[in-house]
C-alpha cells in the first residue's frame, strides 16, 4: 500500500467509529467549546504517553483507540471552530458526517502537501514521537486559546487541530501496518 492508501485506511476506521458513536450519542459534542474538546484531545494523548512510559495498562483500551478518539475529536473541534458550539444537537447525523468528511479531507490534503515537502520524513520517527508531537501542539492551543485566539506570527487553533489529527494518523499507520509488515 502507498502513503495515500494507508491513509484513507486509517481514516475508514476512524470514521466507522465516528459514525457507531453518533448512532449511539446523536452529535452531543455540538455542545462542546473548543477548550473542552482540546483539553478532550489532552486526555487521550497524556493516556497514550502514560501507557508508552510505564509499557502496561489496567484498562483494556491500548493506544490504537486513544489515536482514533485523537482523531475525531480533533475533526470535531475543526467543526466546532468553523460552526460554533451550540446549545443543543443541534444538526442531524447525516449532517454531523457531512461535516466529518469536509474537515477530514481538507486535513488529509495539507498531509499530502507537506508530506510532499518533507519527503515523509514521519516513517522514520517513532510512534512516541507522535505522542509528543500531539502533546506539543495542545499546549500551543490552550496558549492560543488563552490568547483570544490571536497569534502574533503562530498558526491557530485550526492548524493545530489538523496537525494533532495528522499525527495521531501517522501513529495509526505505524500500528496498522509496520506490525503487519513484519509478521
């Protein structure tokens, strides 16, 4: 398979879930403010570096879904910063998906530009590198949120958004495939 194939591979996985969850919860995270949703990502990536630290878990859940969840909440915050948040759920399933594919390709696309540029330089880095990547750019965002939202010379929230999405994909391609690779 090729960069791009693994992509949409990983992203296929990420999306069922997206779309089991809005099944069982309808798009109850509409309700959400980008900082609870940032601090949601902080969660999942902390989880990631806890288990990636001391090498065990007492929950079942290993890595793999704490990417995944990484991944959709960060297409939920892209949404959340370009909708607003509201007060209710206030748009449908079909919608809420719509909404998904939107944010999820225009993120793939700027992977594909600077993967391009960087000659896909991540296959090298190591899965807790992503980890620490992720946790880099939350910090950034809540700088940024404390900041209103204004960067001097900085990208927003949005670009980090797709940046944490793009590195928790890069950790599921590393998962998904270069375990299947060698065995």
């Amino acid at each position: 398979m090729n960069t791009n194939q693994q992509f949409d591979a990983v992203i296929t996985i990420c999306r069922r879930i997206f779309e089991k969850k809005l099944k069982d919860y309808g798009p109850s995270w509409r309700i959400m403010r980008p900082e609870s949703i940032t601090d949601q990502i902080f969660i999942k990536a902390n989880r990631i570096r806890t288990l990636e630290i001391k090498g065990s878990a007492k929950i079942e859940e290993g890595v793999r879904p704490e990417f995944i969840a990484i991944v959709n909440y960060g297409v939920i915050g892209l949404i959340q910063l370009h909708t607003g948040f509201a007060d209710t759920t206030d748009i449908s399933n079909e919608t809420a998906l719509e909404l998904y594919d939107k944010y999820i390709t225009e993120t793939k696309e700027l992977m594909y530009a600077k993967n391009h540029d960087y000659d896909e330089a991540w296959r090298s880095m190591r899965v807790s590198s992503y980890t620490d990547m992720i946790l880099t750019k939350i910090y950034r965002t809540k700088q940024i949120e404390k900041n209103d939202g204004q960067t001097l010379i900085s990208e927003g929230v949005d670009a980090n958004y797709m940046d944490m999405i793009n590195y928790a994909l890069f950790g599921l391609i590393k998962l998904e495939f270069e375990e299947n690779e060698t065995t």
